[in-house]
C-alpha cells in the first residue's frame, strides 16, 4: 500500500506556471505507473498525464506541449509541470499511482488548481 499527498496547487493568471508534487509515502521505484487525474465542476475525471515505471510518457491532447510529467524515484516523487494555463486547466489535480503487479490502485487527496484573472 502507498499513501499519496499532492501540492503546489492554486490560484494563477491566465498563461501563468504551476508545479504540482505528489509524495508517495513508500519507494514508487519499479513496480508503480504514475498519472495525474484532474476533475474540473461537473465533469467527469479525466486523465492529463502519465508515466511508466521506465519513464514513459503519455499526454492528454488537451495539455500536450504544455504540461509536463516527470518522476523522482529516489526522492519518491511524482511532479506535473504546467505551463501557459487556462482558464479550461482549472480542476481539482489527483495523483495516482498503479501497481502494476497486482493492479491496485491508490489516490491522492487532490489539490485544486485555479486558473483565473
């Protein structure tokens, strides 16, 4: 079982920068995929970004060229950097981590991300 706990989110103008974090509570190193999950009003949640235990990486169209994904493995860390925000990137951000020997799934609290002038 790993315990997951986001941060970094907030409020930021339109075209502004934020880093997310995502400390895993045990080592993410080998047998753990990692996204990050947002879940804007009234939608359903969604995936941004993902990446394999190799390094991998996998985008959302929507974030493509703007976000970017990225694992610390030593650190037991999981980061989403997010570029030129919008309006539309406003959400509450979820970081996920998935065994991938027994499929098990676990969940961060959430941090909300607010992109607003």
């Amino acid at each position: 079982q790993v315990q997951l706990v986001e941060s970094g989110g907030g409020l930021v103008q339109p075209g502004g920068s934020l880093r997310l974090s995502c400390a895993a509570s045990r080592s993410i190193d080998r047998i753990y995929a990692m996204g990050w999950y947002r879940q804007a009003p009234g939608k359903q949640r969604e995936l941004v970004a993902a990446i394999t235990s190799g390094g991998v990486t996998k985008y959302a169209d929507s974030v493509k060229g703007r976000f970017t994904i990225s694992r610390d493995n030593a650190k037991n860390t999981l980061y989403l950097q997010m570029n030129s925000l919008k309006a539309e990137d406003t959400a509450v951000y979820y970081c996920n981590a998935n065994n991938i020997a027994n499929g098990m799934d676990y969940w961060g609290q959430g941090t909300l991300v607010t992109v607003s002038s």
